[in-house]
C-alpha cells in the first residue's frame, strides 16, 4: 500500500475523531484505532513515514501516530 493512501487514510480517521471535545481524546481514539485495524506493515510504514518528516499528515493523526507501537513481530522484522 503507498504511504499516500496510509497518509489519507490516517487523515480520514483523524476528521472523525477531530470531533472529540478534548484533544487527548481524539489522538487516543486515532492511535486506538489504528493500533487495532492496521496490519504490522502498515502500522511500520506509516510510523516511519512520521519518522522522515511526516508529509502530508494532519497534527491529530501525527501526534496519534507518535504514539504507535510497532508489534514485536514487525519491528525484528524491521531491525533485521
């Protein structure tokens, strides 16, 4: 999947949540989410899209992001 439609995507989830009175709440619900439904590929992918600079993210799914553990299973991959 290219990183512009992980970026869209986590933009997408960011507008939903963005209704959330407190800030906390919504970056909480984006990592939630995201944590839950991406595969370890593209949590990776987009975690390391944030690393080099982030184009494109909004602040809620950047700062969600921010927050993300990659599973241990993707990050050897990673590291290997």
């Amino acid at each position: 999947m290219s990183i512009e439609h992980l970026v869209q995507m986590a933009n997408d989830i960011g507008h939903f949540f963005a209704s959330e009175p407190q800030r906390a709440d919504a970056i909480e619900g984006i990592a939630s989410h995201i944590q839950k439904f991406w595969d370890p590929r593209m949590l990776r992918h987009i975690v390391t899209h944030l690393k080099n600079g982030g184009d494109g993210l909004d602040q809620l799914p950047r700062a969600a992001i921010a927050t993300l553990k990659i599973p241990a299973d993707a990050a050897q991959r990673q590291a290997g």
